[in-house]
C-alpha cells in the first residue's frame, strides 16, 4: 500500500482560465504532480530496502529524493486549492478573512508590501522553484520565502500557506519566457479562503517546535 495518493483537482482543467490554461493544468497536475507521488513512495521503498539489507552506499541521494519529492507532493496539493475560478482582490474582514488580512499587514508593514516581495521572490527564482508566504512559528509571523527546486532555502519550521509555482511547467506553454507575466496573473486566482484557512490551523499549532512563547 503506497503512503502517498496523488489528490484529485477541486475543479476542472477549465476552471482557471484564461489565468492559467487547461493544458497546463492537466499536464501539471496528472503527469508532474503524479510523478513527485511516485517518487516520494519509491523512494520511501528504497530506504526499507536500504534498511533491510543494510545497504547504505545510496543514503545520501535517497535522502535527498525523499525531500525533493515529498515536498514536490506537499507544495502541489496546496499549490491547486490556493486558487480559484472566483478567486482575487485583496484578503478583505469583510470576506471572513480579516485575520488574515490582518497579519499581513502586521508582518509585511502593508498588502501592497507583501504583494511586491511575493511577487518578485517567485518570479526570479533561479532555476527551479516556488514563492512562499509562510507561517513561522517561533515568531508568530508570516514571512515569504523563495524555495530552491521544492525543498532548498525553507526555514524549518515555517508551515506553507500560499505558494507560487514558479517552474517552467507551470507557465511555458503558455506564458513562455515571461515569468512574471504568469506570477502577476496568479493575483487573480488566489483563494483567499483558503489561505486564511491553513493560516488559522498553522496558528493554531504554533507550538509544533516547543519553542514558540
Ligand atoms: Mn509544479
């Protein structure tokens, strides 16, 4: 029995258009998420084998397979209910997520603020890799983070809330080289919903590093 199951859509191919195309989304969703599912549970497979036979000579590169893809599967299933066909505009108290919004502008100075360094973070990642807006516990606050591939330049701890895919894949066929045309776009699709969601669960964990006041 595999640990990991790749989750359905919670909408159509369609659903996102004309922000990002069906293409892209079945594409990303049934062949790239698909294949981070796959290898996070092969990987896990080689490890026991690994342990059984006390074969060690592959640690190294089958730890790193098991971050690189685990955190591939976590960030795509965040990644798909980040958005939304009737998603957009700014978190607002009058949509039930002045929390939120709230801690926004108490970690960022301002939204406008927060806007432009989630925006510029994703979209001069360096090769491949993500924009982040995170919860971090030990202070309390959200902070954005430009993640390396899926699991380099993460501070640990910090629990993910809103994430920008910023890979080729997630844009070229569409968008080609301009990556910040599609990052300015995915403004219009955030589900802000549920962000506000997974920040009142990551705050109401906060002490998950026994460390948090
Ligand atoms: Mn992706």
């Amino acid at each position: 029995m595999a640990t990991y199951t790749l989750p359905e859509l919670p909408y159509d191919y369609a659903a996102l258009e004309p922000v990002i195309n069906p293409q892209i989304v079945e594409l990303h969703h049934d062949k790239h998420h698909a294949a981070y599912v796959k290898g996070a549970n092969d990987t896990l497979e080689q490890l026991e084998e690994a342990r059984d036979k006390e074969a060690w000579g592959a640690i190294n590169g089958l730890q790193k397979n098991l971050a690189f893809h685990l955190s591939g599967h976590i960030l795509h299933s965040i990644y798909w209910h980040n958005m939304t066909g009737d998603g957009g505009g700014e978190p607002l108290a009058a949509d039930g997520v002045g929390d939120l919004a709230d801690a926004i502008t108490e970690s960022f100075g301002s939204y406008a603020g927060f806007k432009a360094q989630l925006t510029k973070a994703s979209a001069t990642t360096q090769g491949s890799g993500w924009g982040v807006l995170a919860y971090e516990p030990l202070s309390g606050k959200l902070i954005v983070e430009q993640v390396y591939d899926h699991q380099g330049n993460v501070g640990q701890g910090s629990v993910p809330i809103l994430v920008f895919d910023a890979w080729e894949h997630a844009f070229y066929l569409q968008y080609k080289n301009q990556k910040v045309d599609f990052i300015e776009a995915m403004w219009q699709v955030v589900n802000w919903q549920d962000v506000a969601k997974r920040y009142a669960a990551a705050k109401e964990r906060a002490d998950v590093l026994l460390l948090a006041p």
